[in-house]
C-alpha cells in the first residue's frame, strides 16, 4: 500500500509531489496524458514569481516535473478510471491496476468549457479551437473569432496577434474581467476588434469554420462575421467525472475544501484548479498542492 497517491501532473500535483517526496513518504503520481496540465497549452507564463523575463508554460512545468523526480517522485502514465474512499483505505483503479493508498490529492484539473452552439461540437478541430498555443500558426493573415472576457480570452488574443489578419473579440458584456494589465495590451493592439454586449448564437460552416453569427443582448440585432477560426475562452470546468459526488462539489462540480485542502472524506485532499476558489493560476495551484502534501503527511503519521 502506498501512503500517497496524486491524481493528476499538473502545477498542483507537481508540487504535492515534490513536498511528498521530500519527505520521504511512499508516493506516487499518476497522470493520464504527459505531465503539465493546461499550463502546457500556455505560450507564456508572466506572472509566476522567479522568472522575471517570463518563462514558456511548457519550459515551466519541464522544469516542475524535473524538480519533483529528482527527489526521486515516481511518476506513473495510467488514467485513472475510479475510486473508491474507504476509512481504511483509499482504492484507486486505472485501467491497469487497483493500487491502494493511506491518503489521496486530487489535482485532477480543469478543461476549457464549451459554448453549447450549433455548429460547436462538428466544427472542433476544423476551426473550432479551445487552444491558440496548439492552433494560433494554422490561421496566418485570417480572421478568427475570440470568444470571452477574461485573462485567457485576452493571453490568447494577444498570442493571436503574431498569426492572424484580425481578432474579432466577442464579449458578453461591455466592461472585461482579465486583469487590467492584459486589458491595456489588448487595446493597444491593432489587430484586436472588440464586440461588445455580444454573444455568440451559430458558428457556420460545413468542412471548415466560415463565419459566425452573434447577437447583441442590448439591442437583440443579430449579425455575422466572415471567420476561418473560432477560439473559445469562456472559463473552465472540473475533470471531476471519477469524483462522480463522492466528495462534497459545489454547483460548478468543482471540489470543496477546507484550509488544510482536505475535502469532505478524512484523508482526501484536493488541489489546484479542480478545488472551489475565487483564483485559479499556477502561484495558487502550487500553494494549495505544497499544502495538501504537508497534512496528507500528516494524516497519514496520525494513522499509524
Ligand atoms: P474566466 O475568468 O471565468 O472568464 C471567462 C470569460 O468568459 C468571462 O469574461 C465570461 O464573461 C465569459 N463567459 C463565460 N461564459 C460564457 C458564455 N456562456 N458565453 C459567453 N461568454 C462567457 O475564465 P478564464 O479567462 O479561462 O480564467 C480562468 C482562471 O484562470 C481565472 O482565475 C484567471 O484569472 C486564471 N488565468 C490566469 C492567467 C494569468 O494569470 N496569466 C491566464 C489565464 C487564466 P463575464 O465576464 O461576463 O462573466
């Protein structure tokens, strides 16, 4: 039986496991795809303290990874499919294997959220796009759609800059949310147009992304834009499908905790973007994940 198991590689995990294998506990993380979370679909990282340049997300989370394996974290690739909470125990099944441990952290994540439209779901990966950093050089002198108001809408708009012809912002009210830094750059930007009070109703087009039919919410006018690419930030929702409600969610399904990260099952802890909070980045994930490690320890010498 292990002592600790860390779902998910992320910022968070990263760190539980770093604090873990620093103290000498019988860990181990498991990760579905390749370690990093959605810091690795981040061009660049300006705002984690220690990098005053700014670092790329994938060059970041190398180097996290490479910090918590060399104090000898076994990081294992496996989905985990399941769980099961006992007092006793905790069981984790992976498609693999069942493995058993004392204590477990969640740092299972978040995905980006979907509009619901039509036209959404045939045209994903045919112009429909949740990640500039992977699609952004695809769309060189076109024009695409950016949808949201916040931090992502507004990194990834900027990203845009170096490839598109223009980035048509479309936005649901007519004041941003993304910190005001990101909102002076947008605006600087020439290649940024702004649509406000609006949102998006019908992505057309049959083999590839042509355009895009919104709605202004004040005056009820619909309008369309002729668009090859359609990118989407409207916020995020938990990878919380093998929680399935075994520990207590809020209404968004994202996992509740109290301050030592535990959630409502003894020797369960959760970290990172999969947990309720007001702020999800990486400064905060890494805080909550050294947290979740230092009294999942701690859980674990009261056990025995
Ligand atoms: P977010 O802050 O929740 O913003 C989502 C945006 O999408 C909001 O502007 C929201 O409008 C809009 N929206 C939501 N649902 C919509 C819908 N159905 N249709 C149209 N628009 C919709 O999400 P995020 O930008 O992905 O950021 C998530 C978290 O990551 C935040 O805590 C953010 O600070 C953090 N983050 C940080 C950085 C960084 O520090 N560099 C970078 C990226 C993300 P309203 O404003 O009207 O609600």
């Amino acid at each position: 039986m292990y002592d600790l198991i860390i779902i998910g590689a992320g910022p968070a995990g990263l760190t539980a496991g770093l604090y873990a294998a620093r103290g000498r506990i019988n860990a181990l993380l498991l990760e579905r795809f390749s370690p990093g979370g959605q810091v690795l679909t981040t061009d660049w990282v300006e705002n984690y303290p220690g990098f005053p340049e700014g670092i790329s997300g994938f060059e970041l989370m190398e180097k996290m990874k490479t910090q918590a394996e060399h104090f000898g974290l076994p990081i294992r690739m496996e989905e985990v499919i399941g769980l099961e909470l006992h007092p006793e125990k905790k069981v984790v099944i992976t498609h693999k294997e069942h493995l058993e441990a004392k204590a477990l952290i969640l740092t299972l994540g978040a995905t980006p959220k979907k509009l619901g439209i039509e036209g959404e779901e045939p045209l994903i990966g045919k112009g429909v796009s949740y990640c500039a950093t992977c699609d952004g050089p695809f769309y060189r002198e076109q024009e695409v759609a950016v949808i949201g108001g916040g931090d992502t809408a507004l990194e990834e708009a900027l990203f845009l800059t170096r490839f598109a012809g223009g980035i048509h912002l479309i936005h649901r009210r007519d004041r941003l949310r993304a910190v005001k830094l990101l909102q002076d750059r947008a605006m600087a930007e020439e290649k940024i147009e702004f649509i406000w009070d609006t949102v998006p109703i019908r992505i057309l087009g049959e083999s590839g992304v042509e355009g895009i039919e919104f709605k202004n919410v004040k005056t009820g006018e619909i309008s369309r834009k002729e668009v090859q690419g359609v990118f989407v930030f409207i916020g995020t929702q938990p990878n919380s499908n093998v929680i399935n409600g075994m520990v207590k969610q809020d209404e968004k399904g994202f996992v509740m905790t109290d301050e030592k990260m535990e959630t409502s099952i003894p020797g369960v802890f959760a970290a990172g973007d999969i947990r309720s909070k007001a702020l999800r980045q990486v400064s905060t994930a890494v805080g909550d994940g050294a947290n979740a490690a230092f009294f999942a320890e701690r859980f674990i010498e009261n056990m025995e």
